[in-house]
C-alpha cells in the first residue's frame, strides 16, 4: 500500500454554500438522479484528511478549507430544506474545517492563467468560458491552480468554522433511530426492544451473529468482550427490519475493525480478502496491525449479498 500525496480540490456548491460552510462539511448524493454513477459524487470517497478545498459560489472563491476526515454515509442534512430535492435521502458527508478568504476572488478576472490550469476533464469551469460548470460538484485540480487560488485570494482571513465530527452526527442519528423505534405504534412493545438492541448491536442480533462466528473474523480474536457484531449493510440504509436482524447481516469484529469497517476504510472482496482504503496512511495501517490479516478466517459466502453492498456503496477504495 503506497502512500497518497496531498490533493487538492474544487467543490461547486451554490445552492448550499452558506449550509456547509456554516455546518463544516461538503454533501453529496452518491449518484444522479437517474441513479448513474457520477465521478464528481465519487470524489467524496477520494478525499481524505489534509487535502485542500476550494469553495466556489456565485462565480466566486469564497472560502478555503481542509479535509479532516473521510467521507461517511450520512443523510441530507435538514438544512438544505427544499435544496435539492431531486436528490437522494442519503449520500456522503465530508467533514471540512473552512475558513473565509481576504479576497472572494472571480477566477473569470484572470482567464489568461485560469483556462490553461483547468483538468481537461471533469473540470469545475468551463474550459472555455471559465464560468462554473452546473453539473460539476467535486473537481480534484492540479498545485498550479490551487496557487492560483490563494494567490487570488490572498489566502485565508483567519476565522476558523470548526468541522462537523461524522461521529458526533452518526451518534445522533442512532439516538433519533431509536426514538422513532419506541414511537412507532406498528410494533410491540418486545419487538421495539429487539430494535433498538440491533440498533446498539446488541441482543438477538449479537447472539446469532456470536453464533456464527464465536470469534473476530480477521482476527481470530475469541474473548467476546472485545468484540462488537458489526451491520455490514449499514442499519440506516437496512429497506426492512429483517434486514436490520438478519445475522448474516452482520460480522464479529475487534472494535479497531468494526470502526474502520463502519466507515467504509475496509472490506471484503468476493474471495474474502481484506480491502484496504488508500485513504488510509500506510504508517497508520501497520501501527493498527491490518497487514498481519490478509485474508477473512472464514468463508464469507453466505454473506455475499451484505458484503458486495458494503464494498460497492461504503467502501472507499
């Protein structure tokens, strides 16, 4: 696993800059509206912690900022309201510490530089006009235009939007998951205790996953203690609540692995070989341990289905 240099990039975010530069993250559906796959939507997979941002609105710069943890799948936020509202119910969120410019800069004032430093393709102008591209979200560019950018800018004013934490927000979801649980008057009162245990990984859901397995499937870890049964379809995008409890919809993992794999950092493929996020530091991968465990240490065929999910919508290769 070789390590990734720094990347930069261009989000086009009009209709919801003041949402996201307010909340500290980038939000994208994870494909079109007709459900085709859309490489400006993918770029959320590819961004990691480090990378720089360019917020473009309004045919302007209007905030610089840095990437401080990988995407996550997350539901629009409810500030967007009637924002999109072709878009999907979920979708990626990127966590973005941002931070306003001295100088909201019209790269359009210096076409002479802007035009020979946009990508050829998946550009965020136009390579000809350099206005904004309308279906552009997500762009990767190249060094020479972000030192454009902050040479447009005169760099960053100083004032520091702290980022949204994924893991603050996924804990509230859970917590809102559960309420409407307890709410919802369809079920009994023992069938809304079984949810919500699911939900927290825990009760049924986790003696049949134990059942299963009887120890971490990478590790090989046995003491029930350290090991958490793992959704491999995530529970908020689970259509039924026997998906939701379906033990081959879940995996026992050490809480290292169950935190990397709910994050969509590592998979399976078909063969169960252990998937790694390039997204990952290399440094980081070996002080955790992953390359000792190349391979899952049983047969996860009977969990294809969750599994080839997981790797095709989590996963972030």
């Amino acid at each position: 696993m070789s390590e990734r240099s720094k990347a930069h990039w261009w989000v086009n975010h009009k209709q919801t800059f003041e949402q996201e530069f307010e909340g500290g993250y980038l939000w994208s559906p994870k494909t079109s509206a007709s459900g085709a796959t859309n490489q400006f939507y993918n770029n959320m997979r590819r961004a990691k912690p480090g990378d720089d941002v360019v917020s473009y609105a309004d045919g302007r710069i209007r905030a610089l900022g840095v990437v401080t943890d990988t995407a996550t799948t997350a539901p629009k936020p409810a500030t967007f309201r009637s924002v999109g509202s072709n878009w999907s119910e979920w979708g990626w969120l990127l966590p973005v510490q941002w931070q306003s410019v001295r100088v909201e800069a019209r790269p359009t004032d210096d076409l002479v530089r802007l035009l020979p430093a946009l990508p050829q393709k998946y550009s965020p102008l136009n390579t000809a006009t350099g206005k904004g591209n309308q279906n552009a979200y997500l762009s990767e560019i190249s060094p020479r235009l972000m030192a454009l950018a902050l040479e447009w800018t005169q760099g960053v004013s100083g004032q520091v939007r702290p980022p949204c934490e994924s893991g603050v927000i996924l804990d509230q979801l859970e917590e809102k998951e559960c309420e409407e649980i307890q709410r919802d008057s369809a079920l009994s009162q023992s069938e809304r205790e079984t949810l919500i245990l699911a939900r927290k990984g825990q009760g049924a859901f986790r003696d049949q996953v134990i059942r299963q397995h009887a120890k971490c499937v990478v590790t090989g870890v046995k003491d029930l203690r350290l090991l958490r049964a793992s959704h491999i379809k995530p529970w908020r995008l689970c259509a039924t609540s026997i998906e939701r409890l379906d033990p081959l919809n879940g995996l026992l993992l050490a809480p290292n692995l169950d935190q990397l794999f709910d994050k969509g950092l590592i998979s399976f493929s078909d063969d169960g070989s252990l998937m790694v996020s390039s997204t990952l530091d290399a440094q980081d991968v070996n002080a955790l341990g992953i390359f000792q465990h190349s391979n899952a240490r049983i047969s996860l065929t009977p969990h294809s289905r969750y599994v080839e999910y997981h790797r095709i919508k989590i996963f972030i290769p």
